[in-house]
C-alpha cells in the first residue's frame, strides 16, 4: 500500500488529472459567475434575475443561475431583489444606520405579500429585541403624513423607531426583498425599489 501511495505521489499523470480537474472546477466557476451577472439587472443597487427559475433556459443558464439564486421560483410567483451596497456604492456595514423611503403608494405592489430581510454575508438572519428577523406588509409599519414609509436599517434603534426598524448584523451585511405573486408593475419591470440611504 505504500508503494502505491508513493507512485502517486510522485506520478506526473497523476498530478496533472488532479491540476486539471482543479483548473477545470475555477472555470467552470467563473464561467457561472460571468453568466449569472450577464442575466442581472440592478437599479437603485438593487439586483434582481428576473429569469431565473424558467424552463426555456439553456443548460448553462439554468445552472448559471441556480449557482446564484437556488430554488427559486419564476419571476411572476416570486420576486426577489438582492442589496449589498447603499445608494451612493458604499458597502453594507452594521456600524452604519440606512433608510429606505418609500414613497405614496411605493410598497412593492403585491398579490400576496413582501418582506425585506437582513442577513450577514453568508447568509445568517438576525432577529431584533421582539424575536421578529424582518419588515413585511404585516408588521405594523407607521406611515407618515404624507403617505410615505420609512424602514430604518441598523443594528440597534430608539423606541420610536421600533416599528419600523429591522435589525442588522454587527459586520458586513447585505439585503434581500422578496415579492410574492407581485403585482403586474414587478413583473413588466415597471416597479424599483428605492435606493438604500445611509444615514448620518
């Protein structure tokens, strides 16, 4: 057995399988990568697929995109738009208070309902005070005078910020809003979201 182990470990053949397999997977890596951002849409440093989940897809695209969104449905059952960056570009930092404004009538329009999500950047939710890990249609959002909403985004807030506050992680973080059975403003791309503001 440890002559065996030996011819491989001094086998050419042997190292360039293991070199090539290994160059292979990078490519291959990349290659989905490149694919998934070329099938991304941002605005307001929001990004979304919208053709993820379809199955007219190619193989490269479907694999493409299941690398970057897995399980996801079609953009007509469920939306999802992805933040790592504030409005003028900087990173998503838990050190940092942000504000998201919507305008009257700006909620994302919805046959069901949305939720927006903070998570660190492996993808690890955390929950505020109230045991609640995110803002939705359901959560009670004041509304100001003049019909406009203003979700604050920090790790940690002010009593009179609580019902609209969602808790961020302590490090770098990103966002993810989901839109299920979104209206047709979503679906023919007529809808986007409003930049995330950082706060001073």
């Amino acid at each position: 057995m440890s002559g065996f182990l030996a011819w491989v470990a001094g086998s050419g053949v042997v190292q360039g399988v293991i070199i090539g397999a290994t160059l292979a997977f990078l490519t291959t890596v990349l290659l989905l990568n490149a694919v998934a951002r070329a099938q991304t849409t941002t605005v307001n440093g929001w990004s979304a697929i919208r053709n993820a989940g379809r199955p007219g897809n190619g193989m490269l695209v479907r694999a493409a995109l299941q690398k970057a969104l897995p399980a996801v449905n079609v953009f007509e059952e469920a939306a999802y738009w992805t933040a790592e960056t504030d409005g003028a570009g900087g990173r998503l930092r838990g050190d940092r208070a942000y504000r998201i404004h919507f305008p009257p009538g700006g909620l994302p329009p919805t046959d069901a309902f949305w939720s927006l999500t903070a998570t660190d950047t492996v993808g690890y939710m955390v929950s505020g005070p109230t045991g609640r890990s995110s803002v939705d249609d359901h959560s009670g959002l004041v509304v100001n005078a003049d019909g406009s909403v203003d979700v604050l985004l920090q790790a940690s807030t002010s009593a009179d910020e609580g019902g609209n506050w969602l808790r961020t992680p302590s490090g770098r973080f990103k966002l993810m809003m989901r839109a299920y059975l979104p209206g047709s403003a979503i679906v023919h791309g007529h809808y986007a979201l409003p930049p995330i503001d950082r706060v001073s």
